[in-house]
C-alpha cells in the first residue's frame, strides 16, 4: 500500500494527481534531480523507489482517517 494525501475536489481527482505527484517524483529521481515538493493543495512525495509499478488502475481514494482521529470527531466530506 502506498499512501498519498493532498486536498482534491473527487476521488478521481485525488487518484489523478497522486499519480501526476507519483510520475514527477520518478522523473526527477531518475534525471538525478530533487524530488518536486510544495505542490498546490499539499500534495508532494517524500520519495521513490526504483522498481516499484505501482498498480493506477486498481488505486482507490477516500478520506484521510486520521491514526489519532479521536482527538477531532469532526467527519470529513469528500
């Protein structure tokens, strides 16, 4: 499983642009270059390991739950 967070308006949307943060951070780590960071609505990869695939068409999304949601019951809506 890889987990991949930022802000999206969809789930399509979500699956979209993790794969565009995925394929950008290949790009950079095979041309030699710093993984890009900092892109709009928090998106970004801490890293890539060569010889991953990982598996687009089966990627799914949902809302982020957070490990520690006890402490904000608040519900998120996607």
């Amino acid at each position: 499983m890889h987990v991949f967070t930022g802000r999206a308006d969809s789930r399509s949307a979500a699956v979209r642009i993790a794969h565009e943060v995925y394929d950008a951070a290949r790009a950079a780590t095979e041309a030699g270059q710093e993984i890009p960071h900092g892109r709009p609505g928090g998106w970004g990869a801490c890293g890539y390991r060569p010889g991953w695939e990982l598996d687009w068409p089966a990627a799914t999304a949902d809302p982020w739950r957070s490990p520690c949601s006890w402490l904000n019951s608040k519900p998120f809506e996607m």
